[in-house]
C-alpha cells in the first residue's frame, strides 16, 4: 500500500480531523503535505457533503442537507518542483470505500434540485452496500453491478488571475437573473468555508473571495467524468507553484451525467495517486484545461437498453439543444422503467447511479440535436426488453 499522504476518519468532519482539508478554491490555502515526481502515494476522502447523509431509510437528511459545506476535499497536495505553465501528470492507481455502504440522492428543489427538478421536487434517498466490486439496494430491489469507481472531484489550485476571473464571470452570469431560485451560480461565501490550516484575518480574507466547488473550470474541479477510473492518467495545467493538488467526491458508481444532482452512489474512500511532471507542458501542448487518458478497467456490458432523446420539449422546438434532448431522454428511459414495477424516483436514482453511457448521437442536423441514453440491461434481475 502506498504512504498515507493525508488521512481521514469518515465518523468526523472535516474540520475535526487532525489534517483538515477545504472546501473553496483559493491559491493561498496552504499545503501542509508534499509529493515529489515519481512518487506514489494514498488520499483518504471524507464523503463531499461531509458526512451529513446517513445510512437510513429517510431522506430527510438529504432533504435537510447544507450545502455550504461542499465539497470536502483532501489537500492541498504541494507537488515539489511544479511551476506555473507545467502539466502535472496524476495517474489513478486505485480506488475503494472507507465504508461499506454510500447514498444516491435526489435533491429538493429548495437545495438546487437536479436535472428534472420540475418533475422531482421532493427528496428521495437510495443507500447502496458494497460487496467487493459490486453495489446493491435495498431501495432499489432487483438491481446488481460492478461500479466505475472515480474521483468527481480533482484539481489544482487557480492563480489569483484565474480565480478573479471566475468570480467575474460568474457574477456577471448571476446579474442576468438576480432573482432566479435556485441561482445561475454560486459566488464566493463566507459561511462554513473551510481553509484547511489557515487562521486569522488572512483566512477571513480568502473566506471572502475563495470560489465554491461545484462547478467543474479550467483547472479540473467537480467534473464528475466515471471514465476517470483506474488506470486513468490526468493531464492538469499548472497555475501555482507547487501545483496545489487536492481531490475529493469520490464515487463508487455512476451514470453519465450525474443527473440527481448528487446522482452517484457517494461514499467516504480512499484514492492511490502517482504524480510527474511536464516541465512547459502547456505552452508546448496548447493545454489551458485537462486533458484525460481513460483507465483499461471498467464493468463489461454486452447489452444495452438505448433511449433517444431529441430537442423538442412541449412541442416547441429548441435549436439543436442538446441539454433538452438529454433530458428527453432520461424522462423516456424513467417511464419505461416504471412498467417493469419500479417507482419513477427509483427510476431516476438508478440512471444517476448505475454506470449509464450518454452519448450525442447528432448535433448538426437542424433543428433537432439527438442524443441518447443507455441502460446496460445485464444488472437487472429480470428481462427488461420489450416481448
């Protein structure tokens, strides 16, 4: 096993553990733990809302859920040598769970909601046990499958330049629907930011402006990508010194689009790393944001169950859209599942959590963007084609 770089008990929070992590982007967090090119090392991760989701047949934690707090992730990493306008190099040796179960949940639309907030606004929790490799439910019966285990949450610290810039953007986007419910993004916020070890009015400074970790930007973030599995090898362009590596939102499985918002099966794990650099990698390649190399190990499936979804919603018709086509989609793959005795909610939780393929299928054929969902039949217990 390799050296525990930065370790993590899943029964406290983050802020309790004698190494806390951090949950905004901020270039001035401070990295008490360090790596060296060519070194392999073990991150533990506490589960990205903080372990505020218990393993119960009530979903009003999830409901009930704070979402300030997101996500936890463990670091920074100091990667010796980087340096502004390298590539940093991280290879996913392994992955697994602290502990043997996780959670799908469907957020209420007072927490943001998810893809089909509109037709699910209500929260809704499936707990998953873990039996090696496989995942199963006792709220989605009938259901059995290897997961894609992944991090939905890597990245390097942002320069004060790009960070700034993310803010401004982000504020700009926000003053087109100042009153929208839930917002169009997120702005920087004070409350429950967690700073790793910084205190004092330098922390209540970078509380200030630190940016928050829910969407993915050009340094990697929550891109929540389940290719990003073993074996996978990470490009990230460097922005700081000493790269600033932190990694959190690990996922046990998950389909394409993480639809439910937190749609994968979420656990507390740990995560093997190997770490090298690119010394100008991003000037030399043109990089401004990751590139990735998918992992050989993932869940063999021979069949495939495929929903099509196009951009038309209500009978108006949007311009090759492919985000209404994807939606389509999923509400076509939701109802055929309910003929096969599953509840619309399980349905929904089992698109975000088993391991799906998403695809677009044309994106130039006007007006009409097509794309599609696919459902590997072989983790059901039953037949679930057409006879």
């Amino acid at each position: 096993m390799p050296e525990v770089l930065f370790h993590v008990d899943p029964t406290k929070s983050m802020a309790e553990q004698d190494l806390p992590g951090h949950n905004r982007w901020h270039p001035d967090i401070p990295a008490e733990v360090a790596a060296k090119p060519g070194q392999d090392f073990r991150v533990e991760c506490q589960e990205w809302t903080d372990g505020q989701i218990r393993n119960s047949d009530s979903a009003e934690d999830v409901r009930d859920v704070d979402l300030t707090r997101a996500h936890m992730l463990s670091g920074p990493i100091a990667i010796k040598g980087a340096e502004p306008g390298d590539l940093l190099v991280v290879d996913i040796l392994d992955i697994g769970p602290l502990q043997p179960w996780g959670y799908t949940g469907i957020f209420a639309r007072e927490n943001g909601g998810g893809f089909l907030t509109d037709l699910f606004p209500d929260a809704y929790k499936a707990v998953w046990d873990f039996h090696g490799i496989y995942a199963t439910s006792r709220h989605i019966p009938g259901v059995r499958f290897a997961g894609l285990s992944h991090p939905g949450l890597m990245g390097c610290a942002p320069s004060y330049e790009l960070l700034a810039k993310w803010n401004a953007r982000e504020r700009a986007l926000i003053a087109t629907s100042p009153a929208r419910v839930p917002p169009l993004a997120l702005p920087p916020l004070a409350d429950n930011a967690l700073l790793g070890t910084l205190k004092g009015y330098k922390r209540e400074l970078v509380a200030q402006e630190a940016a928050r970790t829910i969407p993915p930007r050009e340094h990697g973030g929550n891109v929540d990508i389940k290719n990003l599995s073993r074996g996978a090898r990470i490009y990230f362009p460097v922005y700081v010194k000493d790269a600033l590596l932190s990694v959190g939102d690990l996922h046990f499985s998950q389909g394409d689009g993480e639809i439910t918002f937190c749609g994968a099966i979420e656990m507390a794990g740990w995560i093997d790393l190997g770490v090298d650099l690119i010394k100008g990698g991003m000037a030399r390649y043109g990089i401004t944001s990751p590139i990735f190399k998918p992992g050989p190990v993932e869940p063999r499936f021979s069949s495939y169950l495929m929903f099509e979804g196009i951009s038309v919603e209500n009978d108006t018709n949007y311009y090759l859209d492919a985000t209404v086509a994807y939606r389509q989609a999923a509400i076509q793959a939701i109802e055929y599942l309910t003929h096969f005795g599953y509840t619309r909610e399980q349905a929904y939780l089992l698109l975000g959590a088993a391991p799906v393929e998403g695809r677009i299928g044309g994106i130039v054929d006007i007006p009409n963007a097509c794309v599609t969902i696919g459902i590997p039949t072989e983790i059901f217990e039953r037949d679930i084609f057409p006879r």
